[in-house]
C-alpha cells in the first residue's frame, strides 16, 4: 500500500476550500471523470491587482488528487496571477510532505487546472484539446507537449516516472514505445528506461527467451494469492476484500467491513492494483464490484 504523509492526510479528510466559490471569475476545468480524474478550479481575482482574494476546488478522483487541490488552494491565495502561475508540481506535493510517486499525477493536474483558470479570468484560450498527431495515451488523452513539459519540469528519465506524473501508458499500455520516443528525444538515449536494442552481432548470445505467458488458470490462482497477502492489511483496519470476477484487464473486487465506503476506498483499490500489476507483470485495473453494471 502506498505511504501518505499526515499532510497528505489532513488535507484529504479535511479539505480547505472546497466547493463551489461564489462570484468566481476564473474557472479552470481539467481531467475527465471517465479517465478517473477530474478537476475544477475556482479563483476570485481582484480586477485592479490581480491578487487571487479567494481560491476552491471540485474534484472527482482518490485521496491524494482531494489533497493536491487543496493544497494548491492554500498556496495560491494572496498571490498574483503572475505569481501563482510559478507554482509547480513539486511545489504542491512538497507543500504536503510528499506525494507516492504512483500519484505525482495529482499535483500535475493542479498545475494545469490553474493554467486553466488563469487563462479563463484573462478571456485567454486555453484547451487540452489534441491534434490527431500529437496525441501519445488515448486511454488518459495525453499528448506530446505535456509528456516533454512535464519531463523537463520534473526531470524524468523513465517511463514509469512518465506514467506516475501524467497517467500516461497507465492503460492499454499500447503507447509506451511513442513514451520511449519522447524521452530520448528530450533526454536522449541515455535516460530511456528502454531503449530500442540494436541487432546484436553475430558472436554475441541471443536475448533470453521471453517469459511464458500465464495461463488463465496461474493468471487467477496469482490474483488469488496476491489478495490474499493483502488482507491481513485490511483486516487490522477491520476491513477485507474479496475477488468476484476476472475479465481480461479488468478485476472485479469486493470490499467489506471497514473498507466499504470508507473515504479511502479509492486509494486503497489503487494500492491492490498496484500490487497485482506487480505481480502479473501487466497492466490491469482493479474495479469495485458495483462498477460491473456499467460494463
């Protein structure tokens, strides 16, 4: 399961600023609630100096997007546009004592949705909207552009790094080769977590042979024994989790007790998948078993 720090806490279970804000005059929408993240950003500015009076959030997503945007409230309150629009990423999560790598994506997408809002008080354009070429994920509609911005902003130089900060080749997993390619070409060859291998001589050994792919029947008993591991977590919180229903890429779980309905129970889905897709070696998602109506 994923370490958040007490800040990161605090911030969840009692966001600041959140709701509608009365009189805004800068709104910034970004995310997608289909993607699973969805966030909109409020600002009351002060016509004659620009200082944000007054600044809330909506969100739809897990515990550490809640705490980002509230976050990213408190920090920009009393700042200029000017000033405000210097914040970075990484100023919010250090703001919150840090953010597990697995969601640096949060603190990305309050950065964009303050671009967002600022562009919206100025009567500017702003639109995360892609050219067909441009686009990289389809799962998550991230493109280029924001894979290279946020890569020099925060330094990346793999592509699971790409993933946490931007969700990018989270999905189907079919844009990771386009991921490559834009780490080399900002960073070069050198930081790409996998770089295109050259024909190996003819003296050299052949690569390793390709792990064999798990049957349905070890691809199950594997989820099986991966929950199975996990429970005792949730049962010291008096809580528990079930599998219901395995569908290609999509795993149905149950959870009980304390678990059910908790406010953390988006966080804790995220902590099982990613301990399955660890032990899978694939990419999957982890879904609740109401979500089974809706597919």
């Amino acid at each position: 399961m994923w370490d958040y720090s007490e800040k990161v806490r605090e911030h969840f279970f009692n966001p600041r600023n959140s709701g509608p804000l009365e009189n805004a005059n800068g709104t910034g929408d970004v995310g997608s609630i289909k993607c699973g993240d969805a966030l909109r950003l409020m600002l009351k500015v002060n016509p004659e100096t620009e200082i944000i009076e007054d600044a809330h959030f909506q969100t739809f997503g897990c515990g550490s997007a809640i705490a980002s945007s509230s976050a990213l409230t408190e920090i920009i309150k009393g700042k200029t546009l000017d000033e405000a629009l210097q914040v970075s990423n990484q100023d919010i999560a250090d703001y919150l004592d840090g953010l597990p790598p697995e969601k640096m994506h949060c603190s990305v997408m309050g950065r964009e949705a303050l671009q967002a809002a600022v562009a919206n008080y100025r009567g500017e354009v702003w639109s995360d909207d892609h050219e067909e070429g441009d686009l990289v994920c389809k799962c998550f509609a991230i493109d280029a552009v924001m894979i290279e911005d946020t890569i020099r902003a925060n330094g990346l130089k793999t592509r699971e790094e790409v993933t946490n900060y931007t969700k990018a080749g989270g999905g189907c997993s079919a844009c990771h080769e386009k991921i490559e390619d834009v780490l080399i070409a900002v960073n070069g060859r050198l930081y790409s977590s996998e770089p295109k291998p050259n024909k190996a001589p003819a003296n050299l050994p052949s690569e390793s042979p390709v792990k064999p792919k798990l049957t349905n029947y070890q691809r199950i008993r594997k989820i099986e024994d991966t929950l199975e591991a996990i429970r005792p977590m949730l049962q010291r919180d008096h809580g528990d989790v079930t599998l219901i229903e395995v569908d290609g890429k999509k795993i149905y779980v149950a959870l009980s007790g304390a678990c059910q309905g908790c406010q953390m129970e988006a966080a804790t889905l995220g902590g099982i998948q990613h301990k399955l897709v660890e032990a899978l070696g694939e990419l999957v998602q982890v879904l609740p078993v109401g979500a089974m109506a809706h597919n």
